[in-house]
C-alpha cells in the first residue's frame, strides 16, 4: 500500500476542532503589531528567529517559558484591527493547508486590557474569520474560552449564546486543571445546557480521569478539550487484549469526540512520543478520536503535519485519515445538515480522489 505523501496529505480535506488562535500567529505578524502597538516585550524582532524562539520555548519543558510565549501574542493582540488581522491570517493558512472546517477557540477576556469590550473582541475577530475565508473552500467558526482560574465563565457563555447566530458555535474552558475542576464553574454549563448550546471542556490533559469525569458527568460536556489520560482507564493484558474501565467504556459508547493533539500533548508531557500516543490504541478501539494541532506557532505544526506524523509513525493510510476527518465533522458545533453537506459534499470525495491518484500510481 502507498502511504499518503506530506504533499498529498496537505491537499486533503481536513477538519480541525481545537485551535488556539493566540496560539497560532504568524512570526511576521507578531513583530509588525508589536512594533504598531508599541508592545516591547518580544525576545527578538527578526521573524525567522521569533519562530524559533517560540518552538524552543514550548518545547523546552518549562512551564514557565511555555505560558510566556503565550504572553507576547496576546500583547499584541489588543486592538481590534490586530485581531481582525490575526482571524483573517488564521483562516488563510488552514485553507491553504487543506481545511475545509474549522472550530478556533479564544479567551475574550483575554484581549481587553487595551480597552475594547468584551462584545468588540468578539466582533473583529467574526470579522476576520470572513475576511480571511471569503473565497476560500474553509468555513471558520469560533469557540468562546473562559479562563478556569477566573471567575467569568457565566459571562462568557452568555456571549456565546449572544454571538452563536453569527458565527460563534460553543464555549470551552480551558486552563491550569489541577486545582480548577470544571465543576467550579457548573453554573455556565447549566446556563448553557437550559440555553441548548454546544461546549467543551478542557480536561484530561495534564490532570487524570477524575477532571474527565467530571467534565462529563458533572458538567455535560459535548466533546472533551485532549481526554489524553482516558488511556489510565484502560488496561492492556500482556497478550495485548484491553479491558476499558466503566469511564472509558462510557465515552467510547457514547461516541463523545476527544479532541487530540499529538504534537503539544507531547510538549506538554501528556505523552512521551508519538508512538507511545494513546492515539494509536484509542482509533484502533474505535473512540471518537479526532486529530487536532492546539497551538501550530508553540508546536511550530499545522493539520497535514499531525496527519504526517501519525501516518509515518502508525502506517495509516487514506481510510485511516479520512476516518479521523470525518469524526471531526461529525463532532462539529454546526448544525447537521451543514456537517453532512460538508462530509458528502467535500470530505468524501476530496479522499475518494487522492485515494485513487494513490492507487493509480
């Protein structure tokens, strides 16, 4: 069998759940608003040299060095033109890396400090999102991030609500897990479960099964923001036959999307490698797993690049990819006739093609 080529791969029809915008600007783009803003903070002003520093530091095993380059883009990130900037630049690079749908999350809270309202923020960047889509096969739509160690998450989700009309379709959460469960903010998720709104919640990543649980059960999450430590309720015999704890047999039978991301669950120690991913076992027992970047400027990736790495590493090939694109968009926050329109209309036969140019060759 052929396996998908990285240049193959980037044509095909992606689909991406968990994106970051603050996590995903372009080197360039940071030095000009830094330089237009007047922000003075970068550890350097050369582009080539800027991405660097941000792969390294992510990669570096410091907590500290990690949230500090999360620091500098939203420094620069104040002003409403620079997040219409940044939304729109956004939406160009996953079209021209292949995505035909994308769900990208950020914290309104986080963009104020210069003096826009919580409203603006999320006005310039619904702007952006068309402006970078138009004409473009990619349709983009937001998630609205509470910071779980504050305590504005009700006020968010209410923006949501307001907002999901014109182009925001969820809520998340997201933040340091240990000693911020989910349950801390209960009060949102019942705003948005009596409102009929989507959510997700970070949650599985850096802490174990009970901040899953909870996520689930306590909150009513839609889909879980990693679920990378599900894997503890598993056990696998040594003749390789897994036996699922009450939890994981309860997520894979009750299809709830995890929202992967090999390269920065590696960053941020969820796991040890690629091959030692719990991705690989999770889609050979048939979760809802979909594959997903987080931050593509921190882990210096993009969608075709996860889908390379696991191809080379677990030998997938087309039907495994299409498999995990066709699980994100049956977990998207749109409605389903729109998700159907895109797996049958775009998805499918975007895979059926270069399967058989693969074939073919």
């Amino acid at each position: 069998m052929n396996q998908p080529s990285p240049a193959a791969i980037r044509k095909a029809p992606k689909v991406l759940l968990h994106d970051h915008l603050d996590g995903g600007l372009r080197p360039e783009s940071i030095v000009d608003l830094a330089r237009d803003s007047g922000y003075a903070g970068l550890p350097t002003t050369d582009p080539g040299n800027l991405r660097t520093w941000f792969a390294e530091a992510s990669a570096s095993g410091s907590l500290e060095r990690y949230l500090e380059t999360f620091s500098h883009t939203v420094g620069v990130m104040q002003s409403r033109e620079a997040l219409v900037r940044v939304a729109a630049e956004c939406a160009e690079d996953l079209a021209d890396d292949g995505v035909v749908y994308a769900e990208v999350r950020y914290a309104p809270e986080l963009h104020t400090t210069a003096g826009l309202t919580l409203d603006e923020v999320v006005q310039a960047v619904i702007e952006g999102f068309e402006q970078g889509s138009a004409g473009r096969p990619i349709k983009v739509r937001s998630l609205l991030t509470a910071m779980r160690t504050q305590a504005r998450s009700r006020e968010i989700a209410e923006l949501a609500v307001r907002y999901r009309d014109v182009g925001v379709v969820g809520f998340d959460i997201a933040g340091a897990e240990a000693g911020y469960p989910p349950t801390r903010h209960l009060d949102a998720f019942e705003y948005l479960q009596r409102e009929n709104a989507h959510f997700t919640i970070h949650a599985g990543e850096a802490f174990g099964l009970p901040s899953i649980w909870q996520a689930i059960q306590w909150c009513g999450a839609d889909r879980l923001g990693h679920g990378v430590r599900i894997i503890d309720d598993i056990q696998v015999s040594p003749d390789g036959e897994p036996k699922l704890g009450r939890l994981a047999a309860y997520v894979r039978d009750k299809r709830i999307p995890l929202e992967m991301c090999p390269t920065s669950n590696i960053q941020t120690g969820a796991a040890k490698s690629i091959a030692e991913h719990p991705i690989g076992l999770l889609r050979r027992l048939h979760f809802r797993v979909t594959v997903n970047t987080d931050n593509r400027l921190m882990s210096d990736t993009t969608p075709s690049q996860e889908f390379v790495k696991l191809v080379e590493t677990f030998g997938y090939g087309w039907d495994d990819l299409q498999w995990f694109a066709v699980n994100a968009m049956k977990s998207a926050f749109i409605p389903f006739d729109e998700r159907l329109a895109l797996i049958n209309g775009q998805i499918k036969p975007g895979f059926a093609k270069l399967k058989w140019a693969g074939e073919a060759q």
